[in-house]
C-alpha cells in the first residue's frame, strides 16, 4: 500500500495539486478500510479462539466429573 501511494504520488505531481490530494484521500481512506477490515477479522478469531478454549475446558470438567 506504502508502494503504490509514493507511486501514485510521483506520477501525479506534473498534473494539478487537486487531483493529488483527492488520490491521496482514497488512497488512506483504502488503507484504514484495510485497517478496520484486518482489526475485525483479528478480533473475530480472538473470539473465536476464545470459544474454543472455553469448550475445551468445559469438556475436560465434565470428563473429569
């Protein structure tokens, strides 16, 4: 992403400084939708793992007893 945004940028700087600061908009728009989308799916497996553990362990009381 870090790429393509210094591409993005030095491809641009000939034409106006409008069309550069609206790429440069999208372009971290983009990148915190990334973020958001990456934070959501970590918390996601977090919980899931989560579940998990607690399965497991209720299993192993209930074999205990």
């Amino acid at each position: 992403m870090m790429m393509m945004m210094t591409t993005t940028t030095t491809t641009t700087t000939t034409t106006t400084t409008t069309t550069t600061t609206m790429m440069m908009m999208m372009m971290m728009m983009m990148m915190m939708m990334m973020m958001m989308m990456m934070m959501m799916m970590m918390m996601m497996m977090m919980m899931m793992m989560m579940m998990m553990m607690m399965m497991m362990m209720m299993m192993m009381m209930m074999m205990m007893i």
